[in-house]
C-alpha cells in the first residue's frame, strides 16, 4: 500500500528533447529571434514524440561576436521553454508564450505563424457572412472596420513587417481612437522602428484610455530605459509592477534601470529586483546571470562565481556565462597576486 500511495503523489517528468532539422514553414511553426537584430533567428516546429525541431540562421558570418551571444540568447530561451518545463505538452505552452502580448517587453521575441497566416491578414472564409481573424471564425457584422485593421496591423507586426503593421494600426486608430490596446501595439511598432519619442507618445495615450494598462506602463518604461530618463523608467516599471507584481521580467528589467544608476547608490535595490525575479523563475539562466554581473561589479567574487554556477547548470552552453566567468576568474587571480 505504501508503495502505491508514493506512484499516485509522485509527479511524473515529462521529457522533452530538441533536435536540429527543416522546418516546414508551411505548416504551423514559431519564430525566435532578437529585436535588434534580423540575424541570427531559429524556426520550431513541432516533431513526434515530445520532440520539437530547430532550425538556425546565422547569416553569412555566423562566428561573429555579435551573432554568436544572440545564438546563445535564443538557445536559451529555447532550452527553458521546451526542455526545461516538462510538462505533457510543452510545445502547447511554448506557442502560448509566443501568442502572449507581453512577450513583446523582451528583447527575445516568440513570434507565432500559424498554416493560415495570410487568410488572417485579407482572405475571407467560403462563407461570405464570416470573417477569419487571429482569434478564430466571427461574424462580419460584430468585427468592426478598426478591430479588423487591428487584427491586421497585429499579423504583420508578428512577422516583423513593420511598415505594414504600423499602417494598419493608424487605420485602426483613425477609426476608432479609444482601444488602449491599439494604441500600445502601435507604440510597439513604432519602438521596434527606432521611433521612440512617438512610441512614448502612443504608451501615453494608452495609459490615458486604460490607466491599469500594466503593459503600457512597462513598455514605455523600456523606451525610457533606452532614452537614459532612468527616473522615468522606474517610475513606469513601479506602477507596472503595482498592477502585476507576478510577472518575472518587471522586476529585472526594473534592476537593469537600478544597476544604470550605480553610481546614485541603487545597487542594493538592482539587488533586490534580480534576487526577486530569481524567486519567481528560479529556472531562467539569465536572471542568475544579472546577479552575478552585480555581484562582480560589487567586488563579491565569490558570489558572482556562485550565481555563475546556476546559470550553467541551467544552460551548460551560454555564451555571455562564460563571458562573466572569465571576468571573474581574472579579477580572482589578480586579488591573489596582490596579496
């Protein structure tokens, strides 16, 4: 009895693996890449048998510095998604991921394409009454003329068609002039462009019609961060983590805009954001990372090297890791030699 009381409560793990291959893009599959760059990028696609297959593009020059740390960035995010989560069906949980709005906050972007991405854009269904959106099969008359752009607009800024998308959103916009939500993802649109003080400006508008915009707020606060207005971005970053204090990403982004201003005295609060997003994702390599890039600056080699250690175990192959530990081995051997 004792034995099968321990199989009904043991949780079972669920293992995944990942293999390198063609992806069909044709078929549904997801996009990971970087928002700075349009190389390296990796395409997934579901296999058999809990396996899940990648392929790599790296450009013309794939051993350049650059390329190789956003390879390692991507790798990451694949690996903690569909190996590390073991679930029955990771591959479902990595194309809600992909679907997730917020997803956009993150400089790794899960892009979704589904077989029928361009019926969702401007083909109607056989039936002359319906209309095919992302969001299923509905009825012409309850889709208006600016959620339609909207859902357009939303299509081509997951395929990185920028100039498209922005188009569509302006439609949508003029339409109708009250949807928050239109107004961020124009926002989104208009950051990725390299248009940050009219990015600024629609996150402003968003926040005037839905002032619980918890997205709004965080995406306006990174345009901020990459403006240098550090009090701003906190400021933003605070009141998104008000509204959804359970979401990992505010609290490192927030300790990006903290260890910035290092020299005000706001390492112990970078501290703070980076041990809190570590609590919630204790499995996320990068966050484990931050820390340990804190803890160098800070002078704490052995806590740096310890924080390196669970990244690693985490992602054996990261890049940037072993960038840190080379810091902090050198810094050891110098400390060493000065004694």
């Amino acid at each position: 009895m004792e034995k099968k009381h321990n199989k009904l409560n043991s949780r079972r793990v669920y293992k995944w693996q990942v293999i390198e291959g063609i992806v069909d893009t044709s078929n549904d599959y997801i996009k990971v890449a970087h928002e700075e760059y349009p190389l390296p990028y990796a395409l997934l696609q579901l296999g058999r048998c809990r396996t899940v297959i990648v392929e790599y593009y790296a450009g013309e020059k794939p051993w350049y510095a650059v390329v190789q740390t956003t390879l390692a960035k991507i790798r990451e995010e694949i690996s903690y998604y569909i190996l590390q989560q073991h679930t029955p069906d990771n591959w479902r949980c990595a194309v809600k991921h992909a679907k997730a709005s917020r997803t956009v906050c993150d400089k790794i972007h899960w892009i979704w394409h589904p077989q029928d991405k361009l019926a969702q854009v401007n083909i109607e269904c056989k039936d002359k009454n319906k209309f095919r959106t992302p969001d299923g099969i509905k009825d012409k008359q309850n889709i208006s003329p600016a959620i339609m752009q909207f859902k357009i607009g939303k299509a081509f800024l997951d395929t990185d068609d920028l100039e498209q998308a922005l188009t569509a959103l302006n439609r949508s916009i003029e339409l109708d002039n009250t949807d928050a939500e239109a107004f961020v993802f124009r926002g989104i649109t208009l950051r990725r462009m390299k248009e940050r003080t009219r990015a600024i400006s629609d996150f402003d508008s968003a926040i005037e019609l839905s002032p619980k915009c918890d997205w709004a707020y965080a995406n306006r606060g990174f345009v901020f961060y990459l403006l240098d207005k550090h009090l701003e971005a906190i400021a933003d970053l605070d009141r998104a983590i008000e509204l959804d204090d359970e979401y990992a990403p505010y609290y490192a982004n927030r300790g990006h805009v903290y260890f910035d201003r290092w020299d005000k005295g706001d390492y112990l609060l970078a501290l703070n954001d980076y041990q809190k997003a570590i609590d919630m994702e204790p499995d996320k390599a990068e966050y484990h990372r931050y820390l340990a890039n804190l803890f160098l600056k800070e002078g704490k080699l052995n806590l740096a090297e310890n924080c390196l250690n669970e990244a690693l175990e985490i992602d054996p192959g990261d890049i940037e890791t072993f960038a840190i530990f080379a810091q902090v081995k050198d810094s050891q051997k110098r400390d060493a030699a000065s004694i």
